[in-house]
C-alpha cells in the first residue's frame, strides 16, 4: 500500500533542514547590513538562497501550492524563473558576482543533443513584456518596484545579462519574499534559535 500522507518522517527532516536555512538566508538578505558586504561574498549567499529553494520545491505539496495559486505569472516566476536562474548560477559557476553573470545559446546546449531548460526559458520568454512587481518593507516603511523583463533576442553569439533580467538588490530580495510567500503556507509552526 503506498501511503501518500505528507510530511513523512524523512520529508519532516528534510523540510526542517532546507526551511532553516532558507529563512537564515532570507532574513540576512532583507537586512541592510548584507547589501554593504563585498558583491562576492553577496553573491555567494545569493547562489545557495537559489540552491534552497530549488530542493524544497522537490517537495510535493509546494508545488500543489504554486500550480493552485491563481496569481498572473505566479508559477512562471515561482517555479521556472526561480528554477532558470538557479540553473545559470549552478551550470556556470564561472563568475564572482551578480553584475557578470551572462550565458548565450551557443554555450547553453554545448555539451548536449537537447535543448536544455535554460534555452527552453529563454525560447518561450524570448521579447516578452516585462513582469513588474512590488513589495512592502515594513521595517523601512517603503514599497520597493522591480521589474524582471526578458531579452528581445535570443541569439548564438549574445549575451544575455543576468543583471538586465532582475537586478541585484531589488530583485533578490523580490525573490526571496516571493519564495518565503509560498514557501510559508507549508509551515506550521516557526521557533527561533
């Protein structure tokens, strides 16, 4: 009989592990005092933040959570955004800070037959308007706009920016309160250390 009861006793473990450390890095990056460290050191913290994320979505009830959202773009950005840009910094971990970070098609799919989902993304996203969010920073008192937009073209031989997509301080910490927004609906209970 295949018990489909979540969380199992290794899923718990799991979830416990990744939300920790999830929330260490997202109350790090919303604090001013990270925006002040070295953009390497930033971008490290900002390389695992993308990491966490991704495995905690292995989670079934996370992704039922996002694929029921009926929020515009909501699973676009919460599962293939978030999941491209963790692609990118995992495939080509060949720069030190967010402002470098570029990929072409030519590199993308150089050691494969098939395309891969970052040329798939960037293929169906190719000159799509632009998605513009807000959010609210209740310690500053302030509504922070961002936008992520897309290349208008996707070629061979361009380069494409990660910066030009969702800039660095204003889109990471769009991304991590997005991420904590459907991540938080799976916790029960939150204790500090």
């Amino acid at each position: 009989m295949n018990d489909l009861t979540h969380p199992t006793k290794d899923e718990v473990e799991f979830l416990t592990l990744g939300f920790n450390r999830f929330l260490d890095l997202h109350k790090e990056i919303k604090s001013d005092a990270f925006w002040d460290e070295n953009p390497s050191q930033r971008f490290l913290k900002i390389k695992e933040l993308f990491a966490v994320y991704s495995e905690i979505l292995k989670y079934p009830p996370v992704q039922w959570v996002i694929d029921a959202n009926k929020r515009p773009n909501h699973s676009d950005v919460g599962r293939d955004l978030f999941k491209f840009i963790r692609h990118i910094l995992m495939h080509f971990p060949f720069f030190d800070n967010w402002d470098d970070v570029w990929i072409k098609q030519s590199l993308v799919n150089l050691y494969s037959t098939r395309p891969q989902f970052i040329d798939k993304f960037l293929h169906i996203n190719e000159s799509k308007e632009q998605l513009k969010y807000r959010f609210w920073e209740e310690d500053k008192k302030r509504m922070t706009y961002v936008a992520i937009s897309f290349p208008k073209g996707y070629t061979q031989d361009e380069k494409i920016f990660l910066k030009n997509m969702l800039p660095e301080k204003d889109g990471i910490k769009f991304s991590s309160i997005f991420m904590w927004d459907i991540l938080k609906i799976q916790v029960e209970e939150i204790n500090e250390k």
